[in-house]
C-alpha cells in the first residue's frame, strides 16, 4: 500500500496553513435528498447531487446516488433478470463502486461480468449502450455502493464506448499521513498514480476514510475548480471555517481562488466521504437526449 501524501498533515502544518490562508473555504453544505430512481418507491437512495446540489454547481458530475446499506435478500440465479432492468444511456461516464457486496453487470457490448468489494464497473457510454445491474449479493450480506454519472464534453459524445471492471486487487489504496487513515483513489491523478475510472474530462475521485479524531489536508489540482465532498458515514469538520459535515450531507468548497488546501478531520467515531473534484465543462445538459 501506498503512503498518501497529503498536504501539511501534522497538527502543527495544519495551523501553519490555517494562518497562511491556503485552506480552502466552504461555500455551503446541504442534506443529501431521497430519491427512487427506477420508479420503484420501494428502492430509495440519497442523492447530494443533482438533488441538493444541481448539475450547474456540480458540473462536470452530473448525478451520485448512495444506495445501502442494507441486507440482501438474496442473489438473483436467472442470468437475464437484473434488479435494475435494461436501460439505456447516451454521451457520459458512468461508474458503480461498490463498498459492500458483490456487483453484478451486463451490457449491450457484451459484458458480463460480477466482481467483489471495494470494486467498481464503469462505462465511458459515449454513443450509446444499454446496460442492466444488481443482484450479486448472497441473501444476509450487506450491500451498500454508489452510482455516479459525470459529463463529457461535446466533442466526446459520439465516441465509440469504453468498459472496465476494476477488481479489490487493481484499486489503488493509500495510507494518510500519520495515522489519519486511508484512501482509495477511484479517478484522476494523485502522485504517480492514476484512477482506473478512465473518465473523459479531468477530475479527481478519493474515497476517503478517517480514523476518529484524525486530521488531514489534501491539495486539489490547480485546474478543478469543481470541488465537494459527500460524507456517506461519521461526521466530518472540513474546510477552512471548520464546518460541521453530517453524515448524508455534501459540502461544496470555493476551487476557484488560490487556495487549495482541502482540510476534513473526523469526529470521535470516525468518517468515511467520497472527493468529487473537477474541471468545469461549461456547457448545456440534455438530461433525456434529444
């Protein structure tokens, strides 16, 4: 595993940056929304965004649902039924990272595919697929993941799609700097390292977990001007204010200015959150197509 190098960790370097005036600030913090996004009343998600914060504020990420955790009732066996039936998407990225459970997938491409936790399945949907998933999970485990859609610029709509299945053994884990926790970067670059969620505009996609009481400050890239953090478990003081972050609530940050110190410290349970980072597209949003 690699050590997360993570900017001005120490409680010393965090003040330091406190009183530089590099750590960056909040703009606001907003109460994920439940929402049905099959239609089904009974399968709920929480959804920071687009529900709390919109795709214009959010831009390049177009939509994350957290579905979970909860108990499976038990591992679909006919291989053409999926919980979540055939449907299609045009001209984006779209991403399943499961956190508990197993994944299951297929696809108007020809993928089928099923895969452990912590993994994820994604597209780069471009002129189109159709695709179905769920029902991986053996009755009594837990399963808890997220569904995560982000924009691509126009130029990229009609390209041809791109698939991958990304295994535990391929994600690229981190240690934060002393003790703080660890990270498990999902796309974009950090150090050396690139996520393997190959997505067609620049961002930058860390699964963050924090041990209780902990600190940390992370550098966002120069050029994302994007950035919001969703806390899924725990509670989290980020930015520079300190603000306080629930559980299934985003925060979003000011990315435009000079400071890039990104500051989250955990309360006495622990917290877990997911970075969104990224570089804005600017550009109209067909939500149903043409």
């Amino acid at each position: 595993r690699l050590m997360f190098s993570a900017c001005l960790s120490s409680p010393k370097g965090i003040k330091e940056s406190r009183e530089k005036g590099t750590m960056m600030s909040v703009i606001e913090v907003k109460a994920a929304q439940v929402t049905h996004p099959t239609g089904d009343p009974k399968f709920a998600v929480m959804q920071p965004f687009p529900a709390a914060i919109s795709e214009k504020e959010a831009d390049p990420f177009l939509m994350c649902d957290e579905f979970g955790p909860t108990v499976s009732t038990g591992k679909e066996t006919d291989p053409d039924r999926f919980p979540v039936g055939w449907h299609p998407h045009l001209g984006m990225d779209i991403m399943t990272y499961m956190r508990e459970g197993r994944g299951r997938h297929a696809d108007s491409l020809g993928n089928r595919e099923e895969f452990d936790s912590p993994g994820f399945q994604w597209i780069s949907v471009g002129s189109g697929i159709e695709h179905a998933e769920g029902g991986g999970t053996e009755k009594g485990e837990r399963q808890h993941g997220f569904q995560i859609w982000l924009n691509v610029p126009k130029v990229h709509k009609a390209d041809d799609p791109q698939y991958g299945t990304v295994k535990p053994e391929l994600l690229t884990e981190f240690d934060l700097t002393g003790g703080a926790g660890r990270a498990r970067l999902l796309a974009g670059p950090y150090a050396d390292q690139e996520g393997a969620f190959r997505t067609k505009q620049s961002v930058q996609m860390i699964d963050f977990e924090v041990t209780p009481r902990a600190a940390f400050c992370h550098a966002i890239p120069e050029h994302m001007e994007t950035v919001l953090v969703y806390c899924y478990r725990g509670e989290l003081r980020v930015g520079a204010e300190g603000k306080k972050l629930p559980a299934q609530h985003v925060a979003r940050l000011d990315g435009t200015t000079s400071q890039r110190d990104l500051l989250l410290e955990a309360g006495e349970d622990g917290a877990a959150c997911i970075l969104f980072a990224g570089k804005r597209i600017n550009e109209p949003i067909a939500w149903h197509g043409p």
